[in-house]
C-alpha cells in the first residue's frame, strides 16, 4: 500500500480490479480545503486514460511492475513469441499487448512489462525508433525535395508509411513506432 501523495509518473496502482499507471500528476492545495493529488491514470490492458482526484494520505494498492528485454522471435498463430534475455525462457505474447506490432522484425529486443506478483506480462514496448528498409514505393525523382508532398511505401514488415518523394525502394529509414510516421532516411 502507498499513500496518494507518493503516486509519481510511473507508479503502477490496482484500482476496481484493474491496473493504471500514472501518466501526470499534480499536488493541489487549494485555498480552503484539504490538499489532494489530481491524476491521469492510463489502463494498463485498454489503455483509456482516466482523470482521478485522491485526498492526500488515502491509501492506495500498488503493483511491483518489472521492466526486461526480450527478443521476438517467431509468430505462432496469433501469438508472438519471445524469449528472455538473461534466462533464456520463452513466452507467447498476443498482438493487442505489444506496442507498435507493425514494425517489429525477428531478433528485435523489446522491454516486457510484467506485474511481479502474479508474473503476468501486461505488455510490451517497442523502441520509439526503428530502422526498416522500404520494399516497395513509387520510384523518387531526384530533386523532389522542396516540398511536403508523401507518397506511400511498404516496409520489410509489411507495414505502409507515408515517406517523402525522394525516397526510393531499398533505403532504409527510421520509422516512429508510436504513430508510425517517418523520423528520416538511414545512412547505411
């Protein structure tokens, strides 16, 4: 258990049976009144984001989350499949609970998040940035460069980005896997 005033950005709760984790905080000390923490609480599993107000020295049923590196291997069915970096144990993990899917490739390593109690994965997060090379796309022209203009392309994952003009089949580029957009083009 902790106390209202100990939530911070980060902090994993147990709230109606289901798990949040603090995404904004403030301290509020109003006036009149009793001071309280106004929060942003996202779910865990649905990933809605809530507003809660908690009175300051409420308690509160905190969750020990821990954060490893796993490396995807291989799909199997619905599932993907990843194996633990330091014990070498391989778990499945479905596609709703893995962040940025899209443009995730065999050997890429990714932070698992699992609920240390119970020892169930609650999710998994891509890097923010990725480096994939582009399969498919309209051929560039050279010099397309002064405007804002995107065409389509298909990464190696399967997944389709809007890139700029001057890009052409082959390269490679960094790739947000937070909204998919393109960062910029990959020296190789």
């Amino acid at each position: 258990m902790i106390n209202a005033q100990d939530i911070k950005i980060g902090t994993a709760i147990r709230m109606d049976g289901k798990l949040y984790f603090c995404i904004d905080f403030l301290h509020v000390k109003p006036g009149k009144g009793n001071t309280f923490m106004r929060t942003k609480l996202k779910d865990i599993v649905d990933g809605y984001v809530l507003e809660r107000r908690f009175n300051i020295g409420e308690k509160l049923e905190d969750v020990r989350v821990e954060r490893r590196p796993y490396q995807y291997l291989y799909q199997e069915g619905e599932d993907y499949i990843f194996m633990n970096q330091e014990t070498y144990e391989q778990i499945p993990i479905p596609a709703h609970q893995i962040n940025g899917v899209a443009y995730m490739k065999e050997g890429m390593v990714l932070e698992v998040v699992t609920d240390a109690t119970t020892e169930t994965v609650l999710f998994a997060d891509m890097p923010i940035k990725v480096v994939l090379a582009i399969t498919y796309t309209e051929p560039g022209l050279k010099g397309d460069t002064a405007t804002n203009t995107t065409k389509p392309a298909t990464l190696e994952t399967g997944a389709e980005i809007r890139v700029p003009l001057f890009i052409n089949e082959g390269e490679l580029v960094e790739v947000d896997t937070r909204d998919g957009a393109y960062v910029g083009r990959v020296k190789a």
